[in-house]
C-alpha cells in the first residue's frame, strides 16, 4: 500500500476512533489490508503530527493536531497567492487565474483551501487556474479577495 493512502487511512482511523495503544492502531489497520509494523507506524504518526492527549475521561488516546483533513500551512498558502497570482480576469461565473509555468497547481490548491464561499472548485493547468463559481457576482467578490491577497496585480483585468 503507498504510503500517501496509509497516511489517509490512519487519519480517517484516528477521525472516527480512539485508540489508546500503537497494537489498536496496528490491529486496526490491518483489519483494513494495511499491515504495518509499530515502527512504521510510529513514524506515520509523527509525519501527521499525532500525539497522546487524555480523552473526557482522562484517559490518554492518539489524536491529530486538527480536524481529519489535508490543511496547509496559512503562511505558504499566502506566499503561493502573493508570489505566483500574475493575473486574475472574470468571464461571468468563471475566474482565470495566469501563474508562472509550473505553479498551476500550487496556486489552486491555495485557492481550494481559500474556502471562498460562492466557489464550487477549481481546475490547474501548468500555468492556469480556473475556477467555477455560483454566479458572475460571486467571481467578481472572489477577483476582489485574491487581488487583495496577491497584493496590486499588474495584469488584473477588472
């Protein structure tokens, strides 16, 4: 099994269940078909950043950082919006966003975790993002937050 799936599994394990041992942890992945040993399995939940806290009842369970979901760091998110956002135009209930060649996907991935309500999701090319949203009003409240968070963008078609 890749590691990129366990990783998902262990997180969905830990969102739906405590487990207050690595063996419960093992013997439950392995009731999935991901037999793992308790060394890899310590060092999968230190990639998830896990740790041992005490439950309501005080005992100590296994429990993620967060909620059982992919985040990004704010920081890098912003970076990606600042740095690689070089145009941003609305064409009704559609927004292109223009990136450097490669930095497609970086940019949309910001953008998905942007959790802008009103956009029902994004596309990536290499070096374009195009994002859906509900109406013409609702990409052109999106344009306006991500000129605001790529800073004056020199190309913005308004």
């Amino acid at each position: 099994m890749l590691r990129s799936r366990r990783l998902a599994l262990l997180a969905q394990l830990l969102g739906e269940h405590r487990y207050s041992s690595q063996e419960e942890l093992v013997r439950a992945l392995a009731r999935t078909g991901a037999a793992v040993t308790q060394a890899t399995l310590s060092r999968d939940l230190r990639s998830l950043g896990v740790g041992k806290r005490p439950d309501a009842s005080g005992h100590p369970v296994y429990e993620l950082p967060g909620p059982a979901i992919e985040s990004l760091d704010r920081e890098r998110q912003m970076l990606d919006l600042k740095t690689f956002v070089n145009e941003v135009r609305v064409a009704q209930n559609l927004v292109v966003v223009k990136t450097p060649p490669g930095h497609g996907s970086a940019v949309a991935r910001a953008i998905d975790l942007m959790d802008f309500t009103g956009a029902v999701g994004s596309v990536a090319g290499d070096d374009t993002v195009l994002v859906v949203t509900e109406d013409l009003s609702a990409a052109r409240r999106f344009r306006r937050r991500l000129d605001g968070i790529a800073g004056s963008l020199a190309g913005s078609a308004k």
